[in-house]
C-alpha cells in the first residue's frame, strides 16, 4: 500500500536513503549526515520543511528498526 500522494517524496526519500545505513554488528540508523545531505540535494532548504523532512525521516527509521528488530527474534 502506498502512501497518501503528500507523503509520496518522502517515502521516496527513505527508500533511497535507507541504503545509507550504518551497518557493523546488526542494522543501524540512517545517518544524519545522509538525510542533510538528500535535503540539500532535493531543495527542502524552508526551515519548516526541513525539520518536517527530518522527523518524518526519523520516525520512519526507527519504525523500520524497530521491524527489523521484531522480525529478527
């Protein structure tokens, strides 16, 4: 299922950068570094849409985490 037509660049944007990983022991967090980078990139520079664009960002790598934690026990 798709997201709302809204919410289609941002959910664009995570599957690009959640090859952007931090990888070692187990599955890390998207870095930082890699969404600053992506917002730059795509022209989210508005202070509002940015933060909007990191929490969104946030919120979906930690809700992919916590999937991937669950589906690995």
């Amino acid at each position: 299922m798709l997201p709302a037509p809204h919410l289609l660049f941002h959910w664009s944007a995570f599957g690009n950068l959640t090859s952007d990983r931090q990888m070692g022991m187990g599955i890390g967090p998207v870095a930082w570094t890699a969404v600053d980078r992506y917002a730059e990139r795509y022209g989210v520079d508005d202070p509002d849409e940015y933060d909007r664009f990191v929490r969104l960002m946030r919120a979906m790598d930690m809700a992919f985490l916590s999937w991937h934690a669950e589906k690995k026990d």
